[in-house]
C-alpha cells in the first residue's frame, strides 16, 4: 500500500520506536490503509494532501455513519501517520495539525485529586496499622514515601520513576532531572523542602539497606526487590495498598491526571507541558477541562503520552 513503506524506514518500526504496543501498531496501520485507499480513489498523492483534503476525507468517514467519537479517534491515528510521512520526506507541512472535530461528548474518566489532597495522601503514609508491621517493614515504606512523593508532587508516570538515578538527583538545589524517553521530554522539577529531606534519608538509610538485603547492584534511586528490572508490579501492589487507605484512589494514571490538571489552573499551556514532559502540546491540551473538579480526556487509545 502507497506510503507504508520507505528504504529508509517502515511505518511499523516509526510506530516501535515509539513504544506503541502491537494492538495499537495493527491498529495505526489499519488507519493508514484506509486513508491511502482512499487518497488512490480521489487520485491524490501524499506529498500533495491539503488541509481541505483532510476535511474532505473526514466527510468521507461521516458518510460511511461513523460516530464523531470514532472519527475522533481515526484522526488521532491519522497524526501518527503523517508526521511519519514528513519525517521521511513525502510531507513538507502537517495539514492535519489544527483538526479539530466537533460534537464529541466528552468523557470523565477520573476524580480529580485537589493539591491538598494529593498532600494529605503523602503526608498520611505510612498509616498507623502500617506502623504495627515491624522494623523490617520500614526500609520499604520510606521506599513507597519516596514514590508516592514523587505522584503527586511531580506527576511522574512508572517510567520516569524507573529510570531516575542518583545522579539525577541535586538535593542541595531541591530539584530532580527527569531524563527523556521515546515518549517523552526530560525536565528538571522542583522537589518539595520535605520530599527532599525523605528522599535524602531513604538514600542515606533504607535504600542500602535493601541494596545489601535483597543483593542488588544499581544506581537507581527505586528498584524492585526481586529478578525483573523493572518496577510495574511493585508500583501496581503499592496502588492496592494506598487504596486501602484512600478508597477514591484508582491509579498511578488518576494521580498524575490530578497533578497535570492542578498545574493547568495556575500556569501557561506550555508550562505545563515542559513539567509533564509531553512531547505535544496536544497531549497537555487533553487535561483542559472545564468542570475544575473534573478531568475529561477525549482519547486514551491515541494519547501515549498520558
């Protein structure tokens, strides 16, 4: 199919680079299939597309009775496509950039923490009965206090707090690099003056202990205490068991919702988007909201970057 292939790289492997998934993959490319059916019906080519043209094939889809939901979610898939077309070169502009698509209902997806309440889930952990488990316990939980800060003060997501090292840390400055990934932007964050007396300690005490008790060599900052590298199950047991504590707590994914969404109420769009570390300011955009208690976010499927 026209446009899906280059010498110089696959769409497939644009899409892997990106971290997408395999069902998103298959789906992205189902997307472009179509789009260039119909590019080769009207006669079109890709290096040639216009803005109207764009409009014109969003009729299309509304004549075949597609929802303005599934539109919605087709065009998302669509950017994918054609910043990979300009990337390798068949594109000089992105005329798909400032579609927008109108009459989508759009859908509350999570409750939104206040910044005091995301203070008062930090500061009320550990909780008392977590207190009653023993000594042994306490490495960890400094461990989860220095996580949990890091949600809900900064916003980060699991992949940040893996990939934070040591060296990444200026505690005398009171700030954090986060460093970039496929799908998103470093930044250096503020740390709050009691995040950052916690994360010295946990350094200075209860990292090295489970350093020396579980055999581990790293210079990570968080790392799981058993053979994967990585901390997904770790972050997943904590979640239960914040959510023992605070039964209106869902995710990781709500919390850096709330933070994002509280950052947007005193500071400028593109503020916002270095914090979050977003690579498109698209991405901030979907956090706009109008009921201040409440995130609505048009597209999860198509939106990597939450």
């Amino acid at each position: 199919m026209s446009g899906l292939t280059s010498n110089k790289m696959e769409y497939k492997e644009y899409l892997e680079q990106k971290d997408f998934s395999q069902s998103s993959i298959k789906s992205y490319k189902i997307v472009a299939n179509r789009f260039n059916k119909w590019l080769k019906n009207k006669k079109l080519i890709t290096s040639q597309i216009t803005y109207n043209d764009i409009t014109a094939y969003i009729n299309y889809l509304q004549s075949k009775s597609n929802k303005q939901r599934t539109i919605q979610l087709e065009i998302g898939a669509l950017k994918h496509y054609l910043n990979y077309q300009k990337l390798i070169g068949n594109l000089t502009h992105l005329p798909i950039n400032n579609i927008k698509i109108q009459g989508v209902k759009r859908q509350s997806i999570y409750n939104i923490f206040t910044p005091e309440e995301l203070d008062y889930i930090y500061q009320n952990y550990p909780s008392e009965d977590a207190n009653k488990k023993g000594v042994e316990m306490i490495p960890k939980q400094k461990r989860n206090k220095i996580i949990i800060g890091l949600l809900v003060y900064q916003g980060l997501n699991t992949t940040d707090l893996g990939n934070i090292k040591l060296e990444h840390l200026q505690l005398y400055k009171g700030t954090i690099n986060i460093p970039a990934t496929k799908r998103s932007n470093s930044r250096t964050l503020k740390l709050e003056a009691h995040q950052a007396l916690d994360i010295q300690n946990f350094i200075l005490e209860g990292r090295e202990y489970l350093l020396q008790k579980f055999n581990k060599r790293t210079d990570h900052l968080i790392f799981n205490l058993g053979i994967s590298n990585t901390i997904t199950n770790m972050l997943y047991n904590l979640m239960k068991n914040l959510k023992q504590q605070h039964h209106e707590i869902t995710s990781a994914k709500q919390i850096r919702a709330s933070v994002i969404t509280n950052w947007l109420k005193h500071h400028n769009l593109r503020e916002v988007q270095y914090r979050a570390g977003h690579k498109f300011v698209s991405s901030t955009e979907n956090y706009k909201i109008h009921d201040i208690e409440t995130l609505q976010n048009d597209i999860v499927q198509f939106s990597p970057n939450i």
